[in-house]
C-alpha cells in the first residue's frame, strides 16, 4: 500500500469542535502517530482497536495539545494487553516529560507496562533511519521549540510542521515533499505562528506537490470559511485521508 496519511485531528489548542492537530502515517507496513494532544486519544481508539496497531509516536512540541492525550494513550495500551514494543522519537527534554506526565497522571503504572518503550532522539540537522524509514528534523519559530518532520518512506516524502512558522531549516526540510500539513493560524503575520499567505507562498517556491493546512483559529475558521477555501491549499477535515503518491 501507498503511504499515507489519516487525519485524526486538524484543530487549534482551544477549539471546541476540532480535535487538536493528530495525523496517523502508514508506510512500510507500520502505523505512525504523529501528536497526540489532550483531545487525541478518542479519535484514535476510534481508529485503531488493536492496541498493538501503533509502531512509533512521534510529538513534535511541548505544549498540551500536542503531548496531554500520552498518559491516556500508553495506559490504554497496557490496559488492553499490549506487549509488542513502541518507539517514542522526540526532543530529549520532552522525552523525560513524557516519562513524567504518565507517572504524574497514573502514579505507579509506567512500572506495570508489559511492553517496552524505547525513546529515540530527535535532533535538528541529524537523521533518524528506522524500519526503511528515514526521519529528518528542523525548528520552526514557536513559543517553545518545535521541530518540523520529514518522513522518507516507501518512495513518498512527507513533512509535518508541528506547530509555528517555518524558519530557513524548515523551508529546505520541506523541499519536494510529496505532502507538506503546516499549521497556518490565521492570514495575519504571527511571532510564533504560520499564516496562511506566506505558507502558501513557501510551499510553491518548495515544489511541494500537496498542501494541506491545519490548527487554523477557530474564529477565523468560523468566520473566513470562503477566503480559507479560495487558497491553493487543502483544508483537511478530521477523518480525511492523504495519499502521499
């Protein structure tokens, strides 16, 4: 099967109808989850019943909407019997929050976990290679440190930017991509935000084959539904599916 990717979530931190940004990749066999915000963990067991169906998560921030739903997500999984091992590939520091958030919110139950986790870095400039995949990262400019992901699988090239606007790493990181989701927060210029003009921009002077925008503000996603709609761009919606190739 071709890589791709299912859209569990394309919502903003506080959006009351949208999912916090959440996107299963399939390739090379394996199941990838890319996120996992406080509002993430429903839509995927809606997805996924196995608990042994996820190979690898990868988060891309610190913020909650991006981290919160892991303690639920590892628990159910121990809960339903998972054994097989998973990979959790992140910044180092936010590796060790991890590890703390599921102690701080089920004290006692990583130590009864019956499947291994491994935590793997990431690391702006270095390449992680995994199950014929190859991973790459760059920063993007955040409030807190962000890393963008590209995804070499299968013979398609994926990026996700997490969250933030993409810096001059991030730009080259994207370069070719068969699929490019960017957050884009709204179509004013943000510090710590994409928006939508300059994103759209990026992604034609990149050559990227496919655009799909996500984490738009949930008033202008409300009230500029037609102005979002006339960009050359997709505007995914939960449950959508990309195909990379």
């Amino acid at each position: 099967m071709a890589p791709e990717v299912t859209v569990l979530g394309c919502g903003e931190a506080f959006d009351e109808r949208y999912t916090n940004t959440s996107l299963l990749l399939r390739a090379e066999e394996k199941t990838i989850l890319l996120d996992c915000g406080y509002s993430a963990p429903a839509p995927l067991w809606n997805a996924l019943a196995d608990p042994d169906a996820l190979d690898l998560i990868y988060v891309s921030h610190a913020h909650a909407d991006h981290c919160f739903g892991l303690p639920a997500v590892l628990g159910r999984m121990w809960e339903d019997g998972r054994k097989k091992p998973l990979v959790i590939l992140s910044q180092p520091p936010l590796l060790a929050q991890i590890r703390d958030s599921v102690e701080a919110g089920y004290p006692g139950l990583r130590a009864r976990f019956q499947y291994p986790i491994e935590y793997r870095d990431a690391l702006p400039g270095r390449s992680v290679d995994w199950e014929g995949m190859r991973f790459a990262f760059a920063p993007t400019r955040h409030s807190v440190t962000n890393l963008a992901i590209r995804v070499e699988a299968g013979g398609g090239k994926f990026c996700c930017s997490g969250d933030g606007q993409f810096t001059g790493e991030s730009r080259a990181l994207f370069a070719g991509a068969d699929l490019l989701v960017h957050e884009a927060y709204s179509f004013e210029p943000s510090p710590v935000h994409g928006d939508f003009p300059s994103v759209v921009r990026m992604a034609a002077d990149q050559n990227i084959t496919r655009l799909a925008l996500v984490h738009i503000q949930r008033r202008v996603r409300r009230e500029q539904g037609e102005r979002i709609r006339a960009l050359a761009a997709m505007v995914p919606e939960p449950g959508d599916r990309l195909a990379l190739c």
